[in-house]
C-alpha cells in the first residue's frame, strides 16, 4: 500500500478513526493489526520473516536485561545481530555477493556452483532491521529497559507510519510514546494533515512529475545530449528530495495525527554549505544511527590513531551507508565518494576556516552551497543509473559544454513531435515552473524556520491548504511511482 | 472538550473545499463532454448520437490512420465516418459499437477493421480518459467494469477518482471543448472536419519498438474473437451490412509475424460470419514503402491511395 494510493487514504482514516473510538487499552493492538495489514499489503508470506526477528529481539532484549556480566548480556546481543544481519544479508545480498563471485570465478574459468535465487526483498527491510538492532544495542548500552509487552515491541518495530522507509526510530524515542495515553488534539490532527498535505504535494507533483524526465533520459543516455544529461542529473536531485522528504512528511504526518511523534528525517539539505552539514540534514536517522552505532565506536576503539581513526571511522561509515541503500557497486562507489568529501572537510577545516574570514559572507557561503550541490549531483549519478560505465558517461558528456550540440535538448519522437525530456515543450517549461517554484518554497521555509503558510494570514493559509489539495488532484501524477526508498 | 470543539472549522474548511473541488470537476467535465474531435471527441459523438453516417468505421491505430473519411466520402458520395480509436482493442470498443447499433437508423454499412494485432489478447482498460465524460452511461461501465473491475469502480463512484487517471491533455481538450460550445451551442454539437479521420503525413520509419518486440508470435485470443463475433451478428441483427476488413500492412509487418496464416485464417472465419470480408493484407499497396509511415500503419500518401481502391469496392456493394 503506496502513501500516494486511494487505498492507504481509506486505510488512514479508518486506522485513525477507530484509535480515538477504541479505549487506551485496546489501541495498541488496532495499530499492530493496521501495521501487519499495511505490511502483508506488499507481501504478504514475509510477515512471518518479521515475526521472527520481532520474537528473538524481543526475547534477546528480556534476556540482554537480566543477564548477569557483559559477556552473558554481549552473547544475547549477538545472537540478536545475528538474526538480524543474517535476515538482511540473505534478502539483500545474497544475489550481490553470488553475483562478485560468479566473477571471480569466470576470471578463473570456472562456473561459480552456488545458485542465483529469485529473491524479492521484503518492503522497508533495511528500516525496520536497524531500527530492531537499535533496540538490543540500547538495551545491552542500558540506556533502554527491555519491554515486556511483546505486543508494544512488535509495534515498536512495526509501526505502520515508519515501517516501509523510516524514520529509523530509537526505542527511548518510540516505546515510552506507545505506552501514554493519547487524547485527541486538534493541534496534532492540524500538524499532521499539513504534513501530510505537503508530503503528498511533493510527492505527486513534483517528484513524480520531473520523475517523467529523468526517467525518459535515463532510459536511453546515449540519445541525449550533454545538456539534457545534466539537466536530468540536476532533476533527479529534486526528485529524490521531493520523493523521500515527501514519503517522511507523510510518515511523520500520520503518526502525528494519531499524537506521536516521529524524528525528523529532513532539514533541507539541498541548501547545505558542505557535505558533512548535508549529511546533518539528509535522512537524519539513518546519519544519527550510524553516527552512534558505527562511526562512534570505530572512533572510540581507534583514538590512538588521532585524526585518521576519525578518518578511518567516516570511510568506513561511508562504505557501509552505501552498501545499505543497495546491493550494487554504484551504491558502494556512491558511499565512498561522500565519505572521502566528508573525511577531507574534516581534514581541511583550518585552511577553509581561514578562506572564509577573508572572503565576503555571502560569496563563501554561495560557493559552498554550489559546489556541495555540484558534488551531490554528481554522485547522485551513480545513485540512479546503477552502472558504472553509464555513470562515467554521463559524468563525460554531461560536463563537456564544448561538444558539438550540448545545448540541443530538443528531441524528435517517433511520431515526430518535438519533444524535450518526453515532454511538448509547454509541459516541460510547466515542469521546470514547478520545480523553481518549489525551491524557493522550500528555501524561504528554510530561511523563516517555519512552514511557508504559518506567515500569512489564517484566510491565506487555508487558501493555500485548498490550492494544494487541487493541485494534488487536478495536477498529481499517481501511476504506479513507488517511493524511491522503498527498495531500500 | 476544546479540540472537539475546533473541529468545527475543520469541517467548514472541508464542506468548503469540497464545493469547490465539485465545482471544478463540473468545469472539467463539461468541457470534456463537448470535445468532437479526437478519440475524446469520437466516444462523445456516439454517446450523443450525433454520428450516423452511411458507413461506418470501426478499428485501431491502423483504422484510425489509415480510412481517410473525407476522401471516401468524396469517392462513394455517402456519407463516412472514422470511429476508429487509437490503440483500443475490440474488446474496449464494443461498448461504442454496440451503442452505435442502438441507435443508428441511417447507417448501411459498418467496417470493422481488423489490424494485424486485432485479435491478440489485451489486458486492461486502455487510456480509460477517452471514456469518463460517458462512464456514467450502462453500457460503458459495464464494458470497461468487465475489463478492469476496481479501476472502473473507482472512477466512476469515487469523486475525483478519476483524475488520478488522465493526463494533461484531458484538460486541453476539456478547454477545447468549452470553445467548441460556446462556438456552436446554437447549432448543436457539430461533426469534426476530418470525420473521425487522423492524417499522419510521415514518411517510413521503424515500426514502434514494442510492436516488432511482440510481433514474433501473435496467439488469438479466443476471448476478443468472440467479442467479434457477437458483434457481427449484433450490427446484422439490425440490419447493417457488416464487411470485416483486413487493414493493409507493409510486408515487411508479415516478416515478423509468425503465425500470420493462423491469424489471418482466423479474420477469414470472422468475415464468413460478415456480409463481406476484405482483406487488403496482400494488395499490392503492401510492397511500397512511400505508403506507409510503418510496418503496420499507412500514411497520409497512403490512406489516400487506399480509399480509391476501398472506394471502388464499397461502391460495388454498396450498389
């Protein structure tokens, strides 16, 4: 079930509905029933891969508490880890690692006996296991108590908002909220349904529609020009944005309509100075997650090594956030570029700190913003087109202004329309008009720290509240665009 | 007690919006309903029975492009009109003949165009646009209710469904259909000058990817040859003269079809059921390039050169 889909706005209101109709104590199993149907919506057999790994985390956690010595509560953690590493390894790696060795082994002339299975990854998998191994991890830290109720952990875990593509909760954050009391608030209902109003907005009209473009060019680069390959470079930066900010206002939306409250996961990060501030800003649980359950011990267990543990602890990180968002190379690669950028801004702080004394505020800040846009980009790339040589031509073509005919965008379809991107070239003027407009939305929200329509009057506001619902109606692409994280 | 309260303001916001959501959707609509050219336009004309020409023409893309009306209509002296609609199985179109059967009193004969691909099973509801200013007509509803259930439901039933599923150009035309009735509101809705025909003035090019990927092995879907035939004996049944017609296609269109013997055999059996059947699969317009824009669509050139030869033949039945 899409957030985008008729079938999730019947489902959300019912779920909402019957929650403040139920008594307090009977809501907690109308949200684990909401939350197991929204999940066997996808697939529905998988259900019982996450029971498993709810039953041993919950189990592991009870046991983690009461066991006596770091080494007894070390080995339950493990046995956590294991099962769910092991989970996410065979679903989502299996095929990736077979694939390297086939390799290897055709370098060698041999046929690589381990067979390739038709494995469909289950929805939100990478989510829900790191958010399951957070729990154990807090737990043996003893930040966390263990929770008791196997009915609240399982919601914990599954929590229909969050549970196909985050936010990467943090049990102290979510277990306490799903044992209060809720009320009904109208404050909450009004946050959360602008959130979601705005989520879908971004979704429908903006990602899916300039989706059309990127999609059109990168289903065939070699058709297009130069231009038009950066162009849909440039493009897809706002799809993934619109796309993934989109599906996490929705999520944060319908939690809070219910009266949780979910960890932002956006701080408009297209507008960040460098990378490690985009990293601050983007997926915000994820960067957290790692932060304090990789990055941070690697750096604690090797602070002989001064800078370069740090160093070595942002590569590392870096590698591994690659490998998470996919089971390909190009992830890997794209992993890797953002951490050396990131490991070479903590390495030249001193001379940029300097440089940005002696220029004025608003150059350096410019400059900074450009070019940290320029690198995302680019690596943004690797991200979309899941092979390294089309990545490496794109990159080629895409930034040689020089080549004859960079500049022709237009393209002739087979039935000789003119056309630029697949779209009349009204339609993609209109496309580009939103996209611009949407930018400065997202910049002055950015700038006031607030939501765009909380500055004007109520009567404008609810205007606006209309006109975006016409325009998700009237204007919305709804066919068949999952959420781009949700393969993740 | 205070939040419950404030819901209040909420609800008017909704009641609100949705007067004027409805009140957009009426604009649209209405729009839409007055389009008269295009496939939009052509569903319309037959819902409206505004068309009853003494020959009608029913098929795909290969209709569509291929029949020039106003060229035919010179030649017989009858009137013609194209009711073919791009890409739409006969499946789909069995809802807009059958209600031209209804209706049509004038009307002598009906040609039912089969392309090479006319009898290849088809999933789904194609570009369901084309039919939402009439869905709420029976006889459509049904027809598409059969094809895909939840998505004929759900647009016509659900508000604003239906949006979900057009595109941008459902607008325009809905905008070209207020001008077409502010235009010609006294005369009442007037007939596209094509007559339903769709000139493509390109020259050979390749035949479209997805067809020459599927065009090894055509089954018959014994499902769409069925619909065929009740829809021959139906148009008979009411006194029209049925000529099943075999569309011409460039031979290098029989190349990649397999089993075009199978198929064409199939056609055969149809046309015996029709008053006549014509196949232009072997006419010697099929060897030359400069007639098509494609391996299975003629071009403007020849379409042309095509309703003289049907012209001849139609005058002789049609005696």
């Amino acid at each position: 079930m899409l957030f985008n889909s008729f079938g999730f706005l019947v489902f959300f209101i019912v779920v909402t509905c019957l929650y403040f109709l139920l008594p307090n104590r009977a809501r907690w199993s109308l949200l684990l029933l909401a939350s197991c149907f929204f999940y066997m919506f996808f697939k529905w057999e998988y259900i019982f891969i996450l029971l498993f790994t709810i039953a041993v985390d919950y189990y592991a956690g009870i046991k983690i508490e009461s066991a006596e010595g770091v080494e007894r509560k070390r080995k339950w953690l493990i046995l956590s880890l294991i099962a769910n590493i092991g989970v996410l390894a065979f679903f989502k790696y299996y095929n990736f690692l077979n694939g390297n060795i086939s390799g290897l082994y055709s370098l060698l002339g041999y046929k690589n006996p381990i067979p390739y299975l038709h494995i469909i990854l289950p929805i939100g998998l990478s989510f829900h296991t790191f958010q399951a191994m957070s729990y154990t991890i807090e737990v043996f830290r003893g930040h966390q108590n263990a929770e008791r109720h196997f009915g609240i952990y399982a919601l914990y875990v599954m929590f229909y908002p969050q549970l196909a593509a985050g936010p990467i909760e943090r049990p102290q954050h979510m277990l306490p909220q799903f044992h209060e009391r809720k009320q009904f608030d109208y404050d909450n209902l009004i946050i959360g349904l602008r959130l979601m109003l705005w989520g879908i907005f971004k979704k429908v009209v903006i990602a899916d529609r300039v989706a059309m473009a990127v999609d059109t060019v990168y289903g065939d680069v070699h058709e297009y020009s130069g231009g038009c390959l950066l162009l849909a470079a440039i493009l897809y930066a706002f799809q993934i944005y619109c796309d993934f900010s989109g599906y996490s206002d929705i999520a944060l939306g319908s939690a809070r309509v219910m009266g949780f409250n979910l960890m932002r996961n956006f701080d408009h990060p297209l507008y960040s100075k460098s990378v490690t501030e985009f990293w601050r800003k983007w997926h915000i649980s994820l960067s957290t997650w790692l932060y304090d359950y990789l990055y941070l011990p690697i750096v604690i267990a090797k602070r002989d090594w001064n800078k370069f543990a740090v160093a070595f602890g942002l590569m590392v990180t870096f590698f591994i956030s690659g490998l998470w968002h996919g089971a390909a190379w190009t992830f890997v690669f794209w992993g890797v570029l953002h951490g050396l950028a990131v490991t070479y801004e903590f390495l030249s702080k001193k001379p940029r700190n300097r440089l940005a004394k002696v220029l004025p505020n608003w150059l350096y800040s410019a400059t900074c913003r450009i070019l940290t846009l320029a690198f995302l980009v680019i690596t943004w790339i690797f991200f979309r087109t899941g092979s390294m040589s089309q990545s490496f031509y794109i990159i080629k073509t895409a930034f040689n202004p020089l080549a004859k005919g960079y500049f022709h965008l237009m393209y002739r379809e087979l039935n000789d329309d003119l056309t630029i991107m697949g779209f009349a070239r009204w339609k993609f003027f209109a496309v580009m008009l939103g996209v611009v407009g949407f930018a400065v939305a997202d910049w002055l929200i950015y700038k006031k720290r607030q939501f765009i329509l909380f500055q004007v009057s109520q009567g404008l506001r609810w205007a606006g509240y209309a006109l975006l619902v016409i325009c998700i109606i009237f204007m919305g692409v709804f066919h068949s665009n999952q959420f781009i994280y949700f393969q993740f | 007690m205070k939040s419950i309260k404030r819901l209040k303001y909420l609800l008017l916001f909704v009641i609100l919006l949705g007067v004027l959501l409805f009140s957009i959707d009426w604009i649209i609509s209405f729009g839409a309903r007055h389009v008269n050219v295009s496939d939009l336009g052509k569903i319309n004309l037959i819902f409206n029975h505004r068309v009853d020409p003494d020959i009608m023409i029913f098929g795909a893309s290969d209709a569509e492009w291929g029949f020039d009306a106003p060229e035919l209509q010179r030649l017989t002296h009858r009137t013609v009109y194209n009711g073919a609609i791009d890409g739409t199985h006969y499946r789909q179109l069995a809802c807009l003949i059958d209600e031209f059967a209804q209706y049509a009193t004038h009307n002598r004969a009906v040609i039912l165009s089969l392309g090479p691909f006319a009898l290849r099973a088809r999933m789904g509801v194609r570009e369901i646009e084309r039919y939402l200013p009439v869905i709420g007509n029976q006889n459509v509803y049904e027809s598409l209710y059969d094809m895909d259930a939840d998505l004929a439901f759900k647009c016509r039933y659900i508000p604003f469904y239906k949006y979900t599923e057009v595109s941008s150009n459902y607008y325009r035309q809905s905008f070209e259909g207020w001008k077409t009735y502010i235009k010609s509101r006294r005369q009442g809705f007037p007939l596209d000058t094509m007559l339903g025909y769709v000139p493509d003035p390109q020259a050979w090019q390749r035949a479209p990817k997805n067809a020459t990927n599927d065009a090894s092995n055509v089954p018959i879907d014994k499902f769409t040859y069925q619909v065929l035939a009740d829809l021959i004996r139906e148009l008979r049944s009411k006194g029209k003269k049925v000529i099943v017609l075999v569309s011409p296609f460039h031979q290098s269109g029989v190349a990649l079809i397999k089993n075009w013997e199978q198929i064409r055999s199939g056609m055969q059996a149809l046309g015996a059921m029709a008053d006549y059947y014509m196949d232009f699969s072997t006419s010697t317009l099929t060897t030359q390039k400069d007639y098509f824009r494609n391996s299975f669509h003629l071009n403007a050139n020849g379409s042309k050169v095509f309703a003289s030869i049907l012209a001849e033949q139609l005058n002789r039945i049609l005696k």
